[in-house]
C-alpha cells in the first residue's frame, strides 16, 4: 500500500486509545514531567502502537513560540565549526529546542538563501558566523523579529548587538608579532579561498599591521582551491620557498594548511624551526600530536564561544527586553615545536 493513501494518525486517536483526554496527551507530549508515571505509560504506549508524531508547528502556533533554532556556519566540514555546532545542538536541545543547521561554503549568496528559507519557520533565535553578509541578509535579520547571534567574530563593525568570538585582527597581529620575536625576517601568511573568507581577511589584515611596524613587507600566498588541501599546500610551499629564498617563518590560516606545510618540511628536510617557523590556527586535537614536529598554533577556545553562543540564544528567546552582549572569549597562542620558543 503507498504511505500517501495510509491514514494520518492524529493526536485525538492516541487519546482515544491510552483511555484519557486530548488535553492530557498535549501535555504529555510538551511536558511529560507534567503526567504522572501511570498516565505518561500509557499515553507512550499508546504513541507507540499508533507510530503518532507529534505535530511541533502546529503546537508553536497555538503556543505562540516557535520551539526551533537555527546555525548558520560557512563549513560544516572544518572540525571547529562541526565541533561548535554540536556542543551548540546539546544544549539548546537539552532546553526543549530543535536546531536548524544550515552551511553556506563561504557563500554570501548562498547564506542569503538559507536566511530566507529559515525564517519562513519563525526560529526562536538565530546564530551565523562572523560580521560580513549581504545587504538583502541583513535586512531580513534586522526586520525579522528573531534575536539574531553573531559568532566568531568580535572588534569589527556590525549589525548585530549580541556577539560571541574573538578578535581575529588581534590574532593575526599577535601570530606575525611572535614569529618576528622568534627571529623570523621573512614572513608570509598563507592561505586559500582568500577572497570568500572574510575572517581569514581580518586575521591577514592584523598580521599586515604587526610586519608594517617592525619595517617589513608581509607576504600573502594564496593556495589554489582544491578538496583536499594537503597536496595544493605542499605544492605551493616548494614554489614559495624557490621564489622568496629569506623565508623563514609562517603564518596559515588554518591547521590543516600548516599540517600540510609541516608534512612538506619533512620529507624536503626542511628543518623546523631552524630554517622555517610554522604557525597554525584553530589548535586543532592532531595538531599537538605531529610527529617529527608538533605544530604551534592559535587556540580558539571553540567550548566557550559554543556555551556563551547558545546561552545567549536561549537568553535572548525567552526574554524578548535582553538584547544580548558583546563577549570576548580571548584565544592562546599555544607554541609548540614548529616554532622556537619566546618568553
């Protein structure tokens, strides 16, 4: 028989079937705590035999609250934004809400879309990355009734009040100002995708600032986009090195191009931190673990901008007079073997 001639089951038939009213088996279904044990056994037992599920936009509607959430992020691939979504997801589920999960590939255009589309479901509170995004985009947020969360990003200008992050100019000025107190002379920021990122553009911004004082030309090399990484920067690592003989430290934009970059070394026997200063960010879990060298890199506390962000979401859904805060959750540069140590 095709499921579409199958009748609905509906909440009345569960009622009927667990012998008590429609009303108790709304509640059961929004407050279980709420039923006593007796009662809740048979309702469930009865929601089991039937297969009922419960109709949550219908009941927002009646409410008059929606009970989902939604994350936007530009990579659901890249270990910290999966990591920080689900820390994100534990927690707001915990408190009674679904999550919306949404992943743009650094796409203005295509986050646009997905802002569109998840507004059409009324979310109790939304979270996107980062303060750069399309006038259309802003426009929805700002005149969409939802309390909206920027993550990732602090110190730059923004639309939006509530904010979770760190400074990524900071970062990018501290990362370069360590490899000159190293002794680099020479520094580069490598990096891909370098005109669809745009935190990666604050974090080369900062670096820019840190060589400009210290009297020294910053180097940008963007590696070709490709799947997978680890060939294009090893690739791009040996053409640099041949072009710009005085290279002696980095600065990548993520770990995984610093790990690709470190494997070159290796097998180039290419001796770090003697000859060339790697660092990473984002201090992803393998990055202490390299072997021969570990990598130093940028830890950027991803537990506390989860917490903070989905506290806020929470906060910000329930009392509509909170308008959300600016938290700074500050980063470590964390140095390893892959660079020589400063005091």
């Amino acid at each position: 028989m095709s499921s579409r001639s199958k009748q609905t089951i509906k909440l009345d038939d569960v009622a009927a079937l667990a012998k008590v009213s429609p009303s108790t088996v709304s509640l059961y279904v929004r407050h279980p705590d709420k039923v006593s044990d007796k009662t809740g056994r048979k309702i469930q037992l009865a929601i089991d035999e039937l297969g009922y599920v419960h109709n949550k936009i219908a009941s927002q509607f009646t409410a008059g609250r929606s009970s989902s959430m939604a994350i936007i992020v530009p990579s659901i691939s890249n270990i910290t934004f999966s990591n920080f979504v689900q820390q994100i997801e534990h927690i707001v589920s915990d408190a009674g809400f679904q999550l919306y999960i949404a992943s743009h590939d650094h796409s203005m255009e295509k986050e646009e879309q997905q802002v569109r589309a998840i507004l059409q479901w009324s979310p109790a509170a939304i979270a996107l990355t980062g303060a750069k995004h399309s006038d259309a985009t802003i426009r929805m947020l700002e005149h969409c009734g939802a309390p909206v969360i920027q993550a990732w990003q602090i110190g730059e200008p923004s639309p939006f009040a509530a904010q979770v992050g760190i400074d990524h100019i900071r970062v990018g000025y501290d990362a370069a100002t360590y490899l000159l107190r190293s002794g680099c002379q020479r520094i580069a920021y490598f990096t891909t995708r370098f005109a669809d990122d745009v935190r990666a553009q604050s974090r080369y911004n900062g670096f820019c600032q840190a060589l400009e004082q210290a009297g020294i030309a910053p180097l940008l090399v963007e590696i070709p986009y490709s799947e997978n990484v680890y060939p294009a920067a090893r690739e791009i690592l040996i053409k640099t090195l041949l072009k710009e003989r005085q290279l002696d430290g980095i600065f990548a934009s993520n770990d995984m191009i610093a790990t690709a970059l470190l494997m070159e070394t290796v097998e180039r026997r290419i001796k770090v931190p003697e000859q060339l200063a790697i660092i990473g960010f984002g201090d992803f879990p393998s990055s202490g673990y390299l072997a021969p060298v570990t990598l130093s890199s940028i830890n950027i506390n991803i537990h506390a901008v989860a917490n903070h962000t989905a506290a806020m979401m929470l906060q910000m859904a329930r009392d509509p007079d909170y308008k959300g805060d600016i938290i700074d959750v500050g980063f470590d540069l964390i140095p390893r073997q892959s660079t020589r140590f400063v005091l």
